[in-house]
C-alpha cells in the first residue's frame, strides 16, 4: 500500500512537469496557507533537485523573486518568477553572494521555504539532531533575512528537540503550525511547520547565541 502511494507521487510528478514528488508537500501546504502569492521574494533553503523551487516561482509569478540554495548543483530553467540558484551551504549566504546576484542585501525575504535534510545515517537520534542543528539554522536566518509579517515553512525530523525548536519558533512567530501532507510517508518522522507572520523585534543576544553554537560550515565556497 504505501508503496502504492509512493508511485502515486512519483508518476503524478512525471505527468506534471515536477522535479520530484517533494513538489506536492508543498503545494498542499500553500494551497491551505496561501503564503506563496503573486510578487513574494522567496529564500528556497535545501532546494535540490528543484521542484519546491518549480512550485515558488509559479506561484509568485511573474515579479516575485526565488533564490534557491543547496549543497549540490542544481541546473536547468523554471517558469514563472526569476529563479537565482547557489550551490553553497545555506549557512554560508552572505551579503556579498546576494549582491553578486544583483540583489539588496538590506531588502529581506517575504518567504523562507527550506526542505533541507541532513544525509540520513539509519539512526533516529542522530539524524533528528542533524535535523535539529539545520532548523535552527533556519531561524538564525529568518531572524537575519525574513522580512517582519514575513513566513516559513521548515521541514523537521521529529524526536526529543522538537519541543524547544517550537518553542524557539513561537518566540519569533504570531503562529506556528504543525503540517503533515499527504505525500509525506506516513512511516517517516518527517514534518513541516509553518510559521506564520515574524515578530517585528526579535532579540539579538538570542540569535548571536544560537550563531555562536550553530554548526560549522559544511562545504566551502558559492557557485551558481
Ligand atoms: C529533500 S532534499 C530537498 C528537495 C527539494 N525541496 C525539492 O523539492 O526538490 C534536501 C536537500 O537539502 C540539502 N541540504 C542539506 N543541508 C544543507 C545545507 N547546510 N545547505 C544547503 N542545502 C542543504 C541537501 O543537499 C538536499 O538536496
């Protein structure tokens, strides 16, 4: 049966021009949420092979804007709203990258989407905190790069850390969500939250304390 389902994404992903099957997690979220509308900037974190980034530019068309990340390369052209790609580690993006995309650093992101997954090892802890150390990456950047009003929407492992990444994101959000679409196997401990409209202060000390103990940089460098 769940093998049945799996071929229900992946063929319908065939048939509708999608990347990947990962397409319809976020489609069904937004399609409830209606955070990717016409015009939004997007910040696609762990974006490969594309097809969240498919779903973004589509639905942001035709002036919104969505800058992609990954650790690997990913190529090829999208339809809708201009797609900027970087390979990099989503920990690494400064200034000077979003600069060298002809972009102002100082204009935050309206959405930050980010589907990124540590390389799964077979153990449940370990990949959860893996999980864990990404997430709170995200929220380091949604303090730095997400517009005040702005959303999220972040995959996570589920297990013991979930509770304090919660808490962490009820701390910065107005609302927080948890979201299992259907496409999501329900065997996995894969979630999504979304959280909706960032406060318009968030306390400084609290994020230069989660940069100081956030992960070291796991690939050097930028491509695009
Ligand atoms: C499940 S895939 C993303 C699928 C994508 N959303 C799509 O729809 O095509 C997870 C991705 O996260 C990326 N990733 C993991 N850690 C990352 C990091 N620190 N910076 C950038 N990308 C990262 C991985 O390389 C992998 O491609």
């Amino acid at each position: 049966m769940a093998r049945e389902i799996q071929d229900h994404w992946f063929k319908e992903a065939k048939r509708q021009g999608y990347r990947s099957r990962a397409a319809f997690k976020l489609i069904e979220i937004d399609d409830k949420r209606r955070i990717l509308t016409k015009g939004r900037r997007v910040l696609d974190l762990g974006c490969a092979p594309g097809s969240w980034t498919q779903v973004a530019a589509q639905r942001t068309a035709p002036n919104g804007i969505v800058v992609g990340i990954d650790l690997q390369v990913v190529t090829g052209s999208f339809r809708g709203s201009p797609v900027h790609l970087l390979q990099g580690d989503a920990a690494e993006l400064s200034d000077e990258t979003l600069e060298e995309l002809g972009l102002d650093p100082s204009s935050p992101f309206d959405v930050l989407l980010s589907d990124m997954a540590p390389s799964t090892t077979g153990s449940r802890d370990t990949d959860h905190y893996g999980s864990m150390r990404l997430c709170n990456l995200v929220l380091d950047l949604a303090a730095m790069r997400l517009s005040s009003g702005g959303d999220l929407i972040m995959k996570m492992f589920e297990g013991p850390g979930s509770k304090d990444l919660l808490e962490r994101a009820r701390s910065m959000f107005e609302t927080v969500r948890p979201a299992k679409p259907k496409a999501s196997r329900s065997v996995s401990r894969e979630m999504f939250i979304v959280c909706l409209k960032r406060s318009k202060s968030i306390a400084v000390d609290h994020i230069r304390d989660e940069l100081a103990g956030g992960p070291p940089p796991l690939t050097g460098g930028w491509g695009s």
